[in-house]
C-alpha cells in the first residue's frame, strides 16, 4: 500500500515556475567569474554558452573543480550510452573507485586522503 505524504507545507514549483522567478545572469559575467577566458567561451546568446574542451585541461588541477560533459543529443542510443556511463561512474564512486572517464584522477585521490584524515 503506497504511504501518503503528511504535513505538507508547500508545492513544490514546476519547471516553469522556477525558470520565471530567476533573474538571468550573462553567461559572460558568470564565465569571467569563475576564471574561463573569453577565447574558451562560445556564446550562443547572453545567457547560454560552450567551453572548449581546452578549458578542462588548462583547469584539471583545481582541486574544488568537476567538470562535466553535457550530451546535447536525444537519440535513444545517445541517451542509452549517457546513462550507461554515469550509472558505471557512480558504481565506480561507490565501491571506492576512481571512474575511468575521470581525466584528473590524482585531484581525487589528493581530495579522499584530506577527507580520511
């Protein structure tokens, strides 16, 4: 038998609700803000951008650092690989693993030996 919710103090807002109630901030002001030079910035507008790929390198050793793919595409064998290799990073996290896809494992390793002691 599914157990109902108690003491609900608000909705949660939808998608939209939230997307109208943010006041954007030019993705420009948040890439200079967080150290990307304007040659590794591809705007698409004021408020959406890519980063090339050279960003990651040059920022690979910053400890508090994760850098993530985005996969723009949605085909059923995009998304299918998508979910595949995160599930497998996760399972890799969780059993005390470094993922494979990790580009600077040695920030991870630096990061877990201060979290142990």
């Amino acid at each position: 038998m599914p157990h109902k919710l108690k003491n609900i103090l608000a909705r949660v807002p939808s998608d939209i609700d939230i997307a109208q109630a943010a006041t954007p901030i030019p993705v420009n002001t948040i890439a200079a803000e967080a150290g990307i030079l304007p040659d590794e910035l591809e705007l698409y507008g004021k408020y959406k951008a890519k980063v090339h790929l050279s960003l990651r390198d040059r920022l690979k050793d910053v400890p508090n650092l994760v850098c993530s793919a985005h996969v723009g595409g949605l085909s059923h064998e995009s998304i299918r690989r998508m979910t595949v290799s995160a599930t497998d990073s996760v399972l890799a996290v969780l059993a005390g693993e470094i993922p494979a896809t990790v580009i600077n494992p040695d920030v991870l390793r630096t990061n877990r030996a201060r979290s142990a002691s």
